[in-house]
C-alpha cells in the first residue's frame, strides 16, 4: 500500500532551528566593551591677556579640593596648565578650591544635569549644562566661558584668566 500523505523531511527544520539557537546563544554572550568616554569632567584651562590676546599659562605649586572636601583633586603640582575636575552628580551645584603658595580662589559652578544614553555598552552617564559661575579674585582675574556643555569631548570648558602673577 502506498501512503499518499508523506511524512515531511524534518531534518532542514530542526537543523535551522539549532543554528538560529546557537547563534543567538552566541551572540547574546559576547561581552561587548564599552569604547566611548564615559567620564565628563569640568575642564578647566590658565592663561593670561596681554594686549587682549589669550596666551597658556602653565601654574607652580597648585592645589585643588572640593569644597567641604578633604581629600586633594590635585596636590602641589607643578606645570599645570588645564585641569579636570568632577562635578557631583547628585547635586545642581559644587565648589571647588584653587591653591598657589599665599593665595586661594574659590569656584562655585551651578550647572543642570542631563541623564543621557552613551550607547547600550557603555550605559547612561550625565552631561552637565553649566547654568552660572561664581569665583573670586585672588589670582583668578578674570573667567571665560567658552563651552557651557561638559560631555564626553575632550574640550576646555572655562578659561581662567590669571594675573601677570598668578603666584
């Protein structure tokens, strides 16, 4: 007797089924890496007018804390010419301390925090808009600021500009 209802070739099906399996098995375990900068801090650069033209200026001996901070950002280091300095997080403002030998200036920064999605590797991570400054004049004579966005770029965000001698 002939079976006029063939029982179909499952083989091909169950061979697709496996490779879609395993290769989602496979795919859906690659760790990728997160390759994009994730840290943002405030950069900060020194330079000093002359004839209203802007020149680097590198600082001796500067010392940089956190406001109501105790550990050092930067510790009498010496040739500094730009710093990065972290702003928190968890708060739409911070201050920070800026030391030369004799005399201290004070920054406070006001800023808005932007929660934003770097790529599914690396995550979210917060950019800041800076909003206002406030600094005094010890050494700092003047500031500029040239970029109000702290992102992941690698850019000078305030100038500070120094006295003739800054200390």
């Amino acid at each position: 007797m002939i079976n006029d209802n063939p029982v179909p070739d499952l083989f091909p099906i169950i061979k697709a089924l496996l490779f879609v399996l395993f290769w989602t098995i496979m795919v859906g375990c690659q760790e990728e890496l997160c390759e994009d900068i994730t840290a943002n801090p405030l950069r900060v650069g020194f330079y000093i007018s002359e004839d209203g033209e802007r020149f680097p200026e590198s600082l001796d001996s500067l010392s940089v804390k956190g406001t109501g901070h105790d550990s050092l950002l930067y510790d009498n280091q010496s040739n500094v010419g730009r710093v990065e300095i972290p702003l928190d997080m968890s708060r739409d403002s911070c201050g920070f301390l800026f030391m030369v030998p004799g005399k201290t200036d004070t920054l406070k920064v006001f800023y808005e925090r932007n929660l934003t999605l770097v790529s599914i590797e690396c995550g979210f991570v917060i950019f800041f808009e800076i909003l206002d400054i406030e600094i005094t004049n010890n050494f700092i004579k003047s500031y500029s600021v040239k970029e109000r966005n702290v992102t992941n770029v690698n850019e000078e965000h305030i100038h500070f500009i120094l006295y003739s001698d800054p200390g």
